[in-house]
C-alpha cells in the first residue's frame, strides 16, 4: 500500500447506515505493511470527538492536536476493513505513545491479553 501506514490518521468517506450517502470522519489506520501487500483494503478503528463516555476499547488520544485531529478525540474499539478508495486524505499521524495505549487497549477489546 503505497502513502499510508500503521498510525497514519486519515480521512474516511464512512457510508451512511441507511444507505443514504457519507459522512466523512477521521480514523487511525491499524493494519501493518504486511496485511498491505497485495490487498486493496486497510484495517482501521473509529475516532470520534465524543470524550465524555470512554468504553472497554477506546484511548482518549492525549496529541491529538500533532494527529491532525481538529478536536481532543478517542480512538474507539470500533474496527473495520475498508477500501483504500475510502480515504479521502492523509490528516497526520498518531504519536508512539498513543499507538501503544491504543494498542493495549484494543488487545483487552480481543481479547488477547
């Protein structure tokens, strides 16, 4: 996969659950350059703005502001597989340090702790 990388903060194009069109939304890529070669597709988990509620999954991101995020944001357990022609834009990168809890986090999420 060539411009995007495990961290990399992007831009979706996230489908409407009524079919209706799209939102756009920000999400951290969490699949490796391994799962990239050869595949279309990227693994990704949710970032949202809502920090009042964090769920077993979820890292409040402590730069966001250095991941490009326009807002403080948590990136939730919330994973999916999505086409590379989802992402609209590259918005910044997340730090090591919230990679690390994200993924610890997202380990508990598994269950494979």
């Amino acid at each position: 996969m060539i411009g995007y990388s495990r961290g990399d903060v992007v831009l979706i194009n996230f489908l409407l659950a009524d079919g209706t069109g799209t939102k756009r939304r920000p999400a951290v890529i969490m699949s490796s350059d391994a799962y990239h070669a050869g595949r279309a597709e990227v693994i990704i988990a949710a970032i949202t703005s809502r920090t009042d509620r964090l769920l077993p999954g979820d890292h409040l991101i402590k730069d966001w502001d250095g991941a490009g995020l326009l807002f403080p944001s948590v990136a939730t357990g919330i994973i999916r597989t999505i086409k590379l022609d989802m992402i609209t834009r590259k918005l910044g990168a997340m730090s090591t340090s919230d990679m690390n809890a994200i993924n610890r986090e997202l380990k508990v999420a598994l269950g494979l702790t």
